[in-house]
C-alpha cells in the first residue's frame, strides 16, 4: 500500500473508543477535526446507539464507525478499510494487523503499570527481547 502524503484527503485514520477517545477526549477532537482524510472509529462495543452518544458528546469527527465482537475484528475492518494509522490501548487487537498499518498503542492505566513503569502485557502479546 503506498504511502500518502500528510494532507492526503485519502489518508485514513483508526480510533478505538474505549482507553483511547475516551481517556483524553479533548486531544482526539482536535484531532479528527484536523484530520484531512477519513475517521473511522472501531470499537468493541455492542450498543451502537451509546457509542453515537459518547463520540458525539466528546465532539469527535468521524466518517464512520464500526462495531466488532471479536478480538480479530479490528484488524479485518482495518484492512477492508484501508486504515493507514491505527491506535488503540490493547495490543489484542493490535498484533494481527498488516504492517501497512501503522499502529500506536495508547497508554492508560489499563495497559501500563505506574508503580513499576511497565507495560502490562500477557505471552500473548508481549515479548522480552533482554
Ligand atoms: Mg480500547
């Protein structure tokens, strides 16, 4: 997948909801609303009609939004989406996602450990390179 540039109106953007949009509202608002190209929010969620509610309430800007129930979901809507950047705070749904993608997981105390500055990840995820 080649490259746009920065302000490529084709330039896609991936949000998760939980742990990502809604631990720091204000910067992904901003955000979306600068975004020149697509917003698509991905989000393992059920209720769709809540999820309206909170992107809207948080004033984010979106093009679309997707609901999956399964961890490997997101990856497959990223790629049937052609998202170039991707964030989100659980690197579950992050490790089956093609490296045409760009990926950022988003810290929140969900997934990192303040007592000890670490990151919180299982075997599944993780892995100790020292
Ligand atoms: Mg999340």
């Amino acid at each position: 997948m080649p490259q746009p540039l920065p302000h490529d109106t084709t330039f896609t953007l991936g949000l998760d909801l939980d742990g990502v949009i809604t631990e720091s509202p204000e910067f992904f608002s901003t955000w979306t609303h600068s975004w020149p190209g697509r917003v698509i929010v991905i989000t393992y969620r059920q209720d769709r009609q809540k999820a309206i509610e909170d992107l809207e309430s948080r004033n984010i800007r979106y093009d679309e939004l997707v609901l999956v129930d399964r961890f490997d979901g997101k990856a497959a809507v990223i790629q049937d989406q052609g998202v170039h950047v991707y964030i989100d705070d659980q690197p579950e749904m992050l490790k089956n996602i093609s490296g045409d993608c760009r990926v950022m997981l988003f810290r929140n105390e969900g997934n990192f450990d303040d007592d000890d500055s670490k990151w919180m990840l299982s075997n599944e995820t993780g892995k100790l390179v020292c």
